[in-house]
C-alpha cells in the first residue's frame, strides 16, 4: 500500500498500538479514535455507546481498522459484563459501518476485528473459515459483531473480519499474564491440558493484519491465526523450554470454574483454528511455531 490515511480504533490496546507503530513507520498517516473530543491533529472523537463517530475525520481515509471492545477476560462474566462485551462490539462497529457508509468518498477498506471464539468449542476438529459458527455466548457475540458491519458491504466498501486467536505477545492478552506465572515457576497446565490453542505471534498479527488491508482479494473473514495449533499441554511444555522454569502446577477444571465461572469454559474449551484464506493469499508466517513465537514475544 503507498502512502495511506488509516483510521484505527482501539489504538491504545495491544494489537492497535503495535498496529499503529507499524504504519507509521511506513509513512502511512495513522488517525485515532477516541472517546473524548480530539484534542490533537491525529484524533477522531467517537462514542460506541452512542454509536457516534466524527464522521468528518475520517473523510480523506483510505482504510479503517476497527479493533475496539471491551476485554472478554477481564472481568467475572457477570451479566452485566457480558452486555458490555456484547454492546461493545455490536454498536461500536456499527457506528463504524455507518460513518464510513455515509461518507461521498467512503475507504477502500473497513477491517473489523471478530475472534476465533465464533466456531465455539471445536475439541480435536480443525476448521477454518468455512467452518459454521458453534453456540454459546461468545459464538452468538461475533456472530452480531461481524453483522453489524453491513452498511459499510451494502455500500461497496470491501470489508473484512479479522478472527484474531491468542496473540502472543508479552505484555497484555493472554500471555501478558502467563509469563510472570511461569517466570516465577507457578505455571503448568490448565485441566487435562489436551485442548487446543490456536495463537498467533503479535509480529505475525500485525503482519496479517496490513496483509488484508493490501490484498484485494481478500473480503469476509480471515483467521488470524498461526498455522499450527497446539494443545494446552504443548503450550505448558514450550513455556518451560523457552523460560528454563519447571511446570509442575496444574489448575484443575474446577477450580477454573470456580475462579472463573463461566469464562472458565472458554479457557477449558478447545479451538483448532487454521488460517485457510491467509495461507491460500500467499502471506507468510515469520514465527509459525509455538517456540518461536514465544522467543520473539520476549524479545
């Protein structure tokens, strides 16, 4: 891509800042989304709970990512917090869809993120994008949150869900919280250890991420995921390998439940997640293996 306007939201979170750095790096201009009046020349005010967006700041952008939403595991599932994961999503990218719809001269191109959490629990089976969506919470969620782009598709605007997986990376997500676990030699399995976890490599995410917003061809959902899942078990082993600590603990299922509640069945679920139309479109993963990836989170 030559030299772009690109709007980002969620650009303070753990994929969109490392997004936004990598633009920039580039020569792109990167404008942000913000939840406040803008206060700089880079800053688009908006507000997903009332599906508003300065859609003035947005005109002249060739391309919109869209990454914001509340955490799924930062909090107890409570259901209050399950309307806010919920809300967060489905009107954030609504508003989204409609302000680049309603622009003379819309983007080229809305990236949106969606999560792999919409094939639900997949157990030893492995899927990719053809796969239907499974049941559950967080499956009927991304469902909505991938639906609600469709003013930007009935306006011509090539659009793309990025079904993102366990990003390795080694501040926030997921691994933001392992590796001092592991690090201080309290890490080990979580229950029987045989469910997968399809991640991916922050560099790796990125990477794909500008591979869509390149790729033409590329429209609907796309899994950003690396190429070889591996089971929780796998993932404990490689931790030790990579960290030179022992893995002797183990959090059993019901004390997952126990101190998770119903998330815990998400974290004891199993995704076996490929990267089909990544894959078919040429890109090509710089940290394929669980090691590696590991390795360069840490570098």
């Amino acid at each position: 891509m030559p030299p772009s306007r690109i709007a980002v939201s969620g650009s303070t979170g753990l994929i969109g800042a490392a997004l936004v750095r990598s633009l920039r790096t580039d020569g792109h201009e990167v404008v942000r989304l913000v939840r406040r009046p803008a206060a700089a020349g880079d800053e688009v005010e908006w507000d997903p709970k009332r599906r508003y967006v300065d859609a003035t700041g947005l005109v002249g952008c060739d391309a919109v990512v869209h990454l914001a939403g509340a955490g799924v595991g930062d909090h107890r599932w409570t259901e209050a917090y399950k309307r806010e994961i919920r809300d967060s999503r489905v009107d954030g990218t609504a508003a989204i869809a409609e302000a680049v719809a309603s622009l003379d001269t819309p983007p080229k191109v809305l990236l949106s993120g969606s999560a792999v959490g919409y094939y639900g629990d997949t157990g030893d089976r492995a899927v990719d994008e053809g796969a239907p969506p499974g049941e559950g919470f967080l499956p009927s969620v991304c469902v909505e949150w991938e639906g609600a782009t469709a003013p930007a598709e009935e306006a011509g605007i090539r659009t793309a869900h990025a079904r993102t997986g366990l990003v390795v990376a080694r501040k926030g997500g997921a691994w933001g919280r392992l590796f001092p676990l592991f690090r201080a030699g309290l890490g080990g399995r979580m229950g029987n250890g045989r469910q997968y976890w399809s991640f991916i490599a922050l560099h790796d995410h990125v990477a794909a991420l500008r591979h869509i917003l390149d790729t033409e061809a590329l429209s609907g959902p796309v899994n950003l995921t690396g190429p070889a899942p591996v089971t929780n078990g796998e993932v404990t082993a490689a931790m030790g390998r990579v960290l030179h600590r022992p893995t002797l603990f183990t959090a059993p299922a019901p004390a997952l439940r126990i101190a998770l509640g119903e998330f815990a069945g998400d974290v004891l679920g199993s995704q076996r997640v490929l990267p089909g139309r990544l894959l078919d479109s040429g890109f090509t993963f710089a940290f394929p293996g669980i090691d590696a990836a590991l390795r360069a989170a840490l570098r």
